[in-house]
C-alpha cells in the first residue's frame, strides 16, 4: 500500500474482530439517531474499551463469564458524576452498560458464519436495587409524585416570575390543577405562538419541536422525541390568564416563553440549581416533605397522577404525554391509582378534580373524605427494580412483601407479546382504534392487579398467617 508499504490482509482482518473495532462498528451500523450512536460509542470508550478494548469478540478466553464478572465488580467500583456530585455507579446506568455489551457480543454469536458459541453476559447476575443499599440522601423510587399543594407550595419559593410561570405550566400550581405535563426539551422550546386561544372557552398548546442534543455540537430545535409527540394539549382559563399576566400578548411570535433572560434557549442545568434551591427552601417551610427528592421531571408524574382520577381513559393519557405507544403509559402509570395513595384516593368516590382553582380541588376532597372508604387491598406500592433502561427486563414492576422477609412478585405486560393483540371490526375506524386500546390496557391492568393480588394472597397465607387481615389498607 502506498505511503504505508505491504499490509497483510490476514493481519487486517484479524484487527476486525478486536472488540474496540467491532464494538463501534456494531453502533455505526443500527439503524439508529446520531445522537443515540455517539452515545452508545462514548459509553464505549468509557467504560469498556479499557477492559476490553484489545481483546478478540471470538476469544472465549477473553469474554467469559469470569471476565465479564470482573467487569462487572469493577463497574460497581466506578465513581460517576450525578449532578453536583460523585457518586457510585447506579443500578440502573449498569443494567444499561451491560445491556450494550451484551448487545455487541450477541451479533458475534448470531454473524454468519457465527463467531461465538454463547453470549456470556446472559451468565451473568446483576445487582438490583435490593442488592446496592441507598443512602439517606437518595430516593429509592424511580418516579416522586407531588399532591397538588405541593407543588402549590414549591412555587411560592421560586424567585423569578420566569421560574413560576414554568414550573405552574409544566404541572398545574396554585390556580390549575393540571398544567401540560411537558418534557423539559419541549417545555422549554415554547414559542409565544404556541399558545393558543382557537375558539372562546378553549385554550391549548401547541407542541410541534424540541432542544435536541448531539455531542460536541450545538443544541438544535427538531422534532419530539417520538411522533407522537407533536401535539396539542389542552389546558385551563386559569393558566391562560396567568400566560397572559406573565406577558405572552406582548411577545413576538416565535419569542421563547421560557428563556435564558436574552432571548436565547435556558439550559437545563442552569435551571437546575434554581429548581434544587426551590425545594430546599420548600423543604424548610414546611411546604414539601423532608423524605421527597423530586426533580422536574417529576412534575410530569404528579401531572400524570391527577388524571386517571378525573376518570380519564389511558388513551387520553397516552396522547396527552405523546408516548408512542399505549404500553408504555400501562406500564409505566397503570398502577396510579393504587400506587399514588392518598393522592388519588379521594376522588374514588366520584367526585372529579376541578381544572380551574386549588380552592375547589380542597372541598372536593373534603367531600370525598365523608364518602365510603374504597374496598381493601393488599397490594403495597411498587418499585422498578431494572428502571427504565435498556435492558430486556426494563420496565418490570415489583411487589414486595411489607414485612422484608425478602418475597416478590415481578411483572412485566411488555415481555407478553400474546397480549398485545387487538382484535378490530370489518370497517374498523379510528375510534374504534382507539376504544379497543384503551379496552385492552384496561383488560391487561386488571389481570396483572388480580394477579399481584393472588400472589400476595398466596404468600400472607404461608408465611404470615396471622397477619393477614392485619396488613389490609
């Protein structure tokens, strides 16, 4: 070769199959965004080229069970940044580490011809949340869901007017009780046209873009982050009124509604220490529960948490969020109205939320605290052992035993492909859609709520029997 004299091609074949080479070949080849592959190829360079980078995808000697144990306990050892501090790796960021290589050794296995027998990552156990502890400082849940008065009362301790206006539009705040439930990258991509007044009575926004990010390049206005996303959410006269309060009938049409003080896009972690001082301060008042860690994304959970309680379909929910697909929303908040007790539990009653003031909302509650109570249940609140990561466990919802005898029952509606299935007329139309949708998610969430219910039921008899009745809430 000229410039670089006689090059073996067996010897450049060989290099092929060097893990770093067939690693970042393996992203460079999914069909997949920029922004995903440059991702998936720093975690790379991170975290497993300096065990693995030299060694042969074919080796079993190099890719082992033993060795990818010794990764694995040398991740466990890893500080890594988590905001303002240093910390452990978390079990989540492991599960979806090792999910990556896992996902790089299984094409040598299924290559034609196959350059693996195995892949040694399924012999692999990983911690769980149980496994790692958490320290005191942390919460252990993956979603931290605020009542409304929270959220009411974090507000008040938001210096900047800016700040208020954002946090009430992103869930609700003192004068609505619901607000839009956006993700940051679109709350914060608002543009005054976006908000909209298209007919007396009604008021909406528009969500069609958000901040995208690539690496070293940057940040971008593009599209949500799935197709569902482009939207229109409904939203109060009280959040209206307080838009127009906040300026919005003086602003350009394309003016940023929430910005960086000139004009230009407010990032994330410029806003985060405001945030993280917010609820410090709310936490000193009184406001908000010492044991809460909410970040403001959580603001999208306690927006969501209000609205099965307005007896809204999953459907709606699924639209209003701009998930992609309806098992997620099941998966992710089917358990709402048990899990966000007491948030919830006072509108089983019958009597609906009100959207227009906080003042409203209390006497509605006081009302529904004389009804009946609701019927008992065993069924303690979940956790997301495996998070929502790339794992081919992610999603899996547990139950555990109250009593820390160490049972749990695992489930998990995305691995049962079965289910999924919907059955549609001749002619079918799109609401018909989405009636058998919402019809099949309902179906799913009762089987797996009678299915956890057995299990508890079962267990209680075995092994505590003379608490049972005792544990019923």
């Amino acid at each position: 070769m000229k410039g670089k004299g006689y090059v073996d091609p067996a010897a450049a074949d060989q290099l092929r199959y060097r893990f770093d080479r067939w690693a970042v070949e393996s992203v460079e080849n999914r069909t997949a965004s920029k922004r995903y592959k440059q991702q998936r190829i720093r975690a790379l360079e991170m975290y497993m080229f300096p065990t693995f980078g030299n060694c042969d995808i074919r080796s079993a000697e190099h890719f082992s069970k033993a060795t990818i144990g010794a990764w694995v306990n040398k991740m466990l050892k890893t500080k890594v940044k988590r905001g303002s501090k240093i910390k452990d790796m978390s079990p989540e960021t492991l599960w979806g580490l090792h999910g990556l290589l896992s996902s790089v050794l299984k094409e040598a296995v299924v290559a034609e011809p196959p350059l693996r027998d195995r892949n040694p990552c399924d012999l692999t156990r990983l911690p769980s949340n149980d496994d790692w502890g958490i320290g005191d400082d942390v919460s252990s849940d993956d979603m931290e869901f605020m009542t409304p008065e929270e959220v009411a009362g974090l507000v008040e301790y938001f210096s900047r007017p800016s700040d208020r206006m954002l946090v009430r539009t992103a869930d609700g705040g003192r004068r609505t009780a619901y607000g839009s439930g956006l993700r940051w990258g679109e709350i914060s991509a608002l543009a005054a046209r976006h908000a909209r007044n298209p007919r007396p009575g009604e008021y909406e926004l528009r969500v069609t873009r958000a901040w995208k990010r690539v690496p070293g390049e940057e940040r971008y206005l593009g599209p949500p982050k799935s197709k569902a996303g482009r939207r229109t959410v409904e939203f109060t006269v009280g959040l209206w009124q307080e838009l127009l309060e906040y300026g919005l009938a003086e602003m350009g049409k394309d003016d940023l509604l929430f910005h960086d003080g000139s004009g230009g896009r407010l990032p994330y972690s410029t806003f985060y220490d405001r945030w993280m001082a917010g609820v410090a301060e709310a936490k000193k008042r009184g406001a908000l529960p010492q044991w809460k860690f909410p970040t403001f994304h959580d603001l999208r959970h306690s927006h969501v948490a209000a609205l099965p309680s307005d007896r809204h379909s999953l459907t709606y929910v699924q639209r209003r969020l701009g998930h992609e697909s309806i098992t997620t929303t099941s998966d992710r908040y089917g358990h709402l109205p048990e899990a966000t007790d007491p948030l919830t539990r006072s509108h089983r009653g019958g009597s609906r939320l009100p959207a227009s003031s906080l003042d409203d909302m209390l006497r509605a509650r006081r009302e529904a605290a004389a009804a009946p109570p609701p019927e008992p249940s065993i069924i303690p609140e979940p956790t997301y052992p495996y998070g929502f990561t790339m794992h081919r466990l992610a999603g899996t919802v547990r139950w555990s035993c109250v009593h820390g005898c160490g049972w749990a029952h695992d489930e998990n509606s995305g691995l049962d492909v079965t289910s999924m299935r919907v059955v549609l007329p001749t002619g079918f139309t799109g609401r018909d859609i989405g009636d058998a949708l919402t019809a099949q998610a309902n179906e799913r969430h009762n089987a797996m709520r009678q299915r956890v219910e057995d299990a508890l039921t079962e267990h209680y008899a075995s092994a505590h029997p003379d608490r049972q009745r005792d544990d019923r809430t």
